[in-house]
C-alpha cells in the first residue's frame, strides 16, 4: 500500500457462530491477513485483501444496529 494514498477498508458484517469464511478466499481469491476470534472459536472480525484491498468481515452487533 501507499502511504501517502487514503484508504477505505469496506466492512461487511457476517452471522454470529460463523467458524468458516472460505468463500472469500477460494471463490474470489481473497487473502487472510488478520483474525480474531470468539471464546467458542467463532469469528469476531477478519481482514481479507483482494488484489491488494483491504475488507473486513465483521460478527453482526444487533445492539449497536450492524445486521448483514
């Protein structure tokens, strides 16, 4: 990444207990930089990078209003 280049890193939000994201990295190649992770083993949030672009999945928060 440029330093000197703004960046914006979408975040989607996933199910709660979802132990497997797979998806983003075989369908669309995605690669996993960084988890972090419930007491159960389940993900909290992740950060994936597509072609050099950083997303992040994060456990839905209904309290806070962050559905999928």
């Amino acid at each position: 990444m440029n330093p000197s280049k703004p960046t914006f890193a979408p975040q989607l939000y996933i199910k709660s207990g979802v132990f497997n994201v797979d998806f983003y990295t075989k369908a669309l190649g995605a690669v996993e930089l960084q988890r972090w992770t419930n007491d159960d083993g389940s993900i909290h949030a992740i950060e994936l990078s597509l072609e050099g672009n950083l997303f992040h999945l994060h456990e839905e928060s209904p309290k806070k209003g962050q559905f999928d």
